[in-house]
C-alpha cells in the first residue's frame, strides 16, 4: 500500500498590527511579571523561571548594612537568601559568593568545618570591595539535606578518620556534590544585576558551574582560614578533591581530635513511640565554649594543672585563669582568660595549657526523618542521665538571619546561655525547631520585617493578621514525642524558656507538655540568665 504524500497545511500570515500587538503584551508583561522593585508594592511578587520574590528588608551585620531579598524555589520550596551590599546594578565587577547553609556551624556552633568562617570572610570581604553579593542556599551537606550528612559524618566518626567524606558519601550510594545554581540566574535576572562575578571560593568546580549557567566569571578569591583539630581531617579530604586550600597543606602536622566515645554506626529504623519518625544518624558534635567557659572531667583537670597550680595562674599578673569551681558528676568549671591565654599560645604554642583553647563541648547529635512532614529534627544530648537526674531541656527555635553576622544577637544568646545551663547542671537535651516566623516559615518572617520597616504594620501579630498566619505553627507535638524519646523513665525535666510571658503565650506548647505527662519540676527563664 503506497504512503500517501505529506501535505503542507500553511498557516495564514500574522498581520503587522497583530505582531505588534503581540510584542506589545509580552513586553508589558515581562515587565511586571519579572522586574522586581525593592520598594515597590509589598503585593506584587515577580517571578522568573523557578524562583519567585516573597519580600525584602534590611539585614545589619557586624560588618555593614546589607539588603536581604528572599527567594523561594517554586518546585523544590527551597529558600534564597540575596545579601546585596552597594550598588549591585550599575557597578562594574561584583564580588559575590554562592553559600550552601551548615547549621552545625552557623547555628550550633560546631567547629568541625570552616562553613560559618567563609561565611563570615565572604561578607566582611564584600563590605571590604563596596559591592557585591552573596547568595545563601538551603543545600546542606552539599544538597544531599541534613540526613545524609550526619550519616557522612557518622560513618567518618565510626573509621576514626580513616574514612574521608567523599568516601562516605559514595559508600552511601552519594554523588560528591548535589548542590544547583540556576536559582542564582533567575534571582539575577530579577535583581537585574548584570555585571560579571569575582567569585569567593576555595572550590575550582563552583567556578565551572557558575560559568555552565551562563555567568561571567572574571576571577575568584579564596576564602582561607588555619585549620584546627576539628575540622584537619575534613579539609584535608576538600584539599584532595580540589580545593585550593593552601594552609591546610601548611599545617599537615595537626593532630586530629576524636570524639569522646566511640561512634557506633546505625540503620534507618522508626522509634516505635512515634513511627513518624525514622531515626537516621548519630554522631558526636564538638561544640565551640561559651564565654570562655570550659569544662574538664576529674582526669582532665588534674592533667592539666597538677604541673601548673591553678590558684597561681589566677593570681599571677596576667592571669590565665579567671576562675574555677567544681561541678556536680566530678566535672570543673574553669574560666580562662582569653586575651592572655591567646597571648601564650602565639609565644609558646606548645604550652600545654595552649588546648584548653581546643576543649569543646562534645553534644551527640540525633537526626530523625519525619516521614507525616518530610522535615528532618535534630536532637542534640549532653551526658548520660541517671534515673535520678532531670535533664535540662531547650526548644530552640532557629532563625535563617540569625546564622548571619546580625548586629542583634538575642537568638544567639539564648542559644549560647541553653548551653551553658546544660553543661553546668551535666545533662540535659537541645531540639532544633528549624521554622522561622514562629512555624510560619522565613517568608512570613521576612514579610513581617518589611512590613514593620515601612510602616505598614505597627506588630508583628498585626503583620500575621495581614498574611492569614496564626500566633504560632510549630510542630510541639512532633517536638515532644522526640523530647520524651531522650528522656529517663522519669520524664521530669528542667524547662528552659525566654520568659514567663512566653511560656503564656505559647498554649499549644504547654497543651503538647501536659498531653505527654513531662512534668517540669523547674522552669529556667533566659531572661535573667546573661552570657
């Protein structure tokens, strides 16, 4: 049977006026849909490609005063944060810096990597060069998400070292580096930023995919700063997959400093009290002191002062020691004194008491899945609790801003003195509420701040009654049933809370409390506590 002939069907030609037309629309509408004004209407949000503009405000950092813009991905939900410092539209060259979030160190003040430290660098260097940009990405553990990166840091714990991260990760069936920019694109597009990037990194391969979505990169400047006995191992893995990390290299002679038990590798299994929730990795977390404060068991303490009397170091003309006092669990409290002991260890590193300065707090790390949310919650325990002891407990609720250098360091403090507190009484459990806003998420938060900014709410209760939010959404259930997880058979506790006040407001906290029986035998209000 012959194949009958293709037949050209022709349509009919556009008339002149009806291009014209249609060229028309389409540049009145890129104009609104993606042309995004900082000042502009708090209603109208641009969006281009996969990200959308939710709100802006004004962000003070130790260094400066940058402008927050916050993005979101329409298919992933991710979050984006735009720093911009200086004129980001008309300059010639712009610094700029694509950072992926670490909690550890920005939030929890771990100092197993160097995350927070080229954070810190990327912005102080911007303020430095008057324009520039950093774009902060919710891709942790390189954009495999948190789980997997406690698993990475669980099975490199496991091994002593002998196992680097990317071999952990390929042991986890992980590509090395998950992490995406095209997001950075449209926000540029957006932003109509158009000069070309100096880019701040230590890593030869953002510089590749910067230039594969279409960037003009004319150069890069490392963000390097000396390893410590946390982080050697880790960077020393960096160094080998590319990263031009040339004090790493310099300081091959670090002693790495393990855990202080060993780390038991486990399999994904629910928790049979709430098989929500999918128990995924274990890992210890050493944690940077608080004010000077450091704590050191009967053994530690002895080591370091029966060569060097302790009384003498604090009454000498420059002490080293501010003070010290014992602890319940045979434990000591020694404030040093920073300045002087820093002195000591420029003149004389080897100093014994030099390591005081690399004696953190070492909290075990309990990450869990939600499988009802799609969330992952972190736990974070101090010591092992008796049957008789009650373990001091932290709901900390975490703001995205406050990983930054802010000027108003509340959240921080209250973070810092929930530490302090846990370590001073011995025992004690930290969750990480991760939602900002109150549980509404960052855009709600970031939309409130604009609103109060210009004036067009006078609280943030009457910015929530704009967005349709209530009071407070976070998830006290799912918190509780993790709380209670760590707790003794007991389920007495000591509460941290910031103030009587607060814990008023909060009812669909106090109602997750009672509904689990924790009895509080003690409430702790940070309000009084200073750091």
């Amino acid at each position: 049977m012959p194949i009958p002939k293709h037949q050209n069907h022709t349509s009919p030609t556009a008339s002149d006026s009806t291009r014209n037309s249609t060229a028309k629309l389409i540049r009145e509408f890129t104009a609104k849909a993606y042309q995004l004004n900082p000042q502009g209407n708090p209603l109208e949000h641009p969006i281009y490609g996969t990200t959308i503009y939710i709100a802006n405000c004004k962000m003070e950092l130790r260094f400066g005063v940058f402008q927050a813009f916050i993005f979101q991905d329409i298919i992933r939900k991710d979050y984006i944060v735009a720093l911009t410092y200086g004129d980001t539209q008309t300059a010639d060259l712009l610094y700029s810096r694509m950072h992926s979030s670490c909690v550890t160190s920005e939030t929890l003040r771990g100092c197993d990597c160097d995350c927070v430290q080229q954070l810190e660098g990327a912005l102080e260097k911007i303020v430095e060069k008057q324009h520039g940009v950093l774009f902060y990405l919710m891709q942790e553990g390189r954009g495999v998400g948190y789980v997997s990166k406690a698993r990475d840091r669980m099975l490199v714990q496991a091994t002593h070292d002998t196992l680097s991260t990317f071999e952990a990760y390929k042991t986890l069936g992980l590509k090395k580096d998950y992490r995406r920019y095209r997001n950075i694109y449209d926000i540029c597009k957006l932003l109509n930023i158009r000069a070309p990037f100096v880019l701040l990194t230590n890593n030869p391969d953002k510089v590749a995919a910067m230039q594969a979505n279409g960037f003009d990169i004319r150069g890069t400047e490392t963000l390097e700063f000396p390893p410590n006995p946390f982080n050697f191992n880790y960077l020393r893995s960096k160094m080998q997959a590319g990263h031009l990390l040339e004090k790493t290299v310099e300081n091959q002679r670090i002693a790495g400093i393990h855990p202080p038990e060993p780390v038991t590798p486990i399999p994904p299994r629910s928790i049979p009290e709430a098989q929500r929730f999918i128990y995924a990795a274990q890992y210890y977390l050493p944690i940077r002191p608080v004010a000077g404060d450091i704590v050191l068991t009967e053994e530690q303490f002895k080591t370091y002062f029966e060569r060097h009397n302790i009384d003498q170091l604090i009454e000498r003309k420059k002490p080293l020691i501010r003070s010290y006092r014992m602890l319940r669990n045979q434990r000591f409290l020694i404030k040093i004194h920073e300045k002087n002991l820093n002195k000591l260890l420029h003149n004389e590193p080897n100093h014994p008491l030099c390591s005081l300065f690399t004696t953190p707090y070492w909290f075990k790390v309990h990450v869990y899945y939600d499988t009802v949310t799609g969330e992952d919650f972190v736990v974070l325990t101090y010591g092992k609790p008796q049957a008789f002891d009650i373990p001091v407990v932290r709901l900390q609720s975490e703001s995205i801003f406050n990983r930054f250098p802010v000027t108003d360091r509340d959240n921080r403090n209250k973070f810092k003195a929930s530490l302090l507190e846990i370590i001073r009484y011995g025992t004690g459990i930290i969750l990480l509420l991760y939602n900002d806003g109150r549980g509404a998420g960052l855009g709600a938060y970031a939309y409130d701040k604009m609103l109060l900014e210009r004036n067009l709410s006078s609280s943030t209760d009457e910015s929530y009654d704009q967005l349709g939010v209530s009071y407070d959404s976070r998830d006290y259930e799912a918190a509780m049933h993790l709380i209670k997880h760590h707790l003794p058979h007991n389920n007495k506790v000591q509460m941290i809370m910031n103030s009587p006040t607060s814990l008023v407001k909060k009812k669909e906290w106090a109602e997750a409390l009672n509904s689990h029986a924790i009895d509080v035998e003690k409430w702790i209000f940070l309000e009084k506590r200073k750091v």
